[in-house]
C-alpha cells in the first residue's frame, strides 16, 4: 500500500492523520508544502478536480485521492480503507 500526504507544520489535522498512521504503522511519504501553500493548494486543487480549494491535509492512497484526515477516518470507519 503506497499512502502520500500533503502537509502543513501548523496543522492540526496533518498532525492527526500521521499520528494516526504512525499508530497502525502505515508507512507514508510526507510532502511538506510550508514554504509553498498557496501554490500548492491551487496545484493540489486542479490535479483532484476539487470544487472549492484544496486543503490540508490532502492524502493519497495507492494513487487514488482519499481527500482530508475527515474522509479518510469516513473511509475506515464504512469499511472502505483496511489498514
């Protein structure tokens, strides 16, 4: 299983979806977006066809989009994403 995130330091959602990857030790790769967040909300915006802009954090697995930390506990929660 291959998981990406997009991320943000001062974020507290970010924070919660590594901690809780970490804790069922998903291995992830992190893509800090600090020194670039405006440009990479608008990037990450237009490669997932996102209605409104993108926010963070944004997480990817086996290269489909799963959207924020909320969609993805929605995900495990109906079953959708085993870890």
């Amino acid at each position: 299983m291959k998981v990406e995130i997009y991320t943000l330091a001062y974020c507290p959602y970010c924070q919660k979806a590594k901690m809780f990857l970490e804790s069922k030790n998903v291995k992830f790769i992190e893509y800090p977006c600090d020194d670039n967040e405006d440009d990479m909300r608008e990037e990450l915006t237009k490669r997932f066809n996102l209605k409104s802009l993108a926010t963070f954090p944004q997480i990817i697995i086996d290269d489909k989009h799963i959207g924020g930390y909320s969609d993805l506990m929605a995900k495990i929660e109906t079953g959708e994403i085993e870890f």
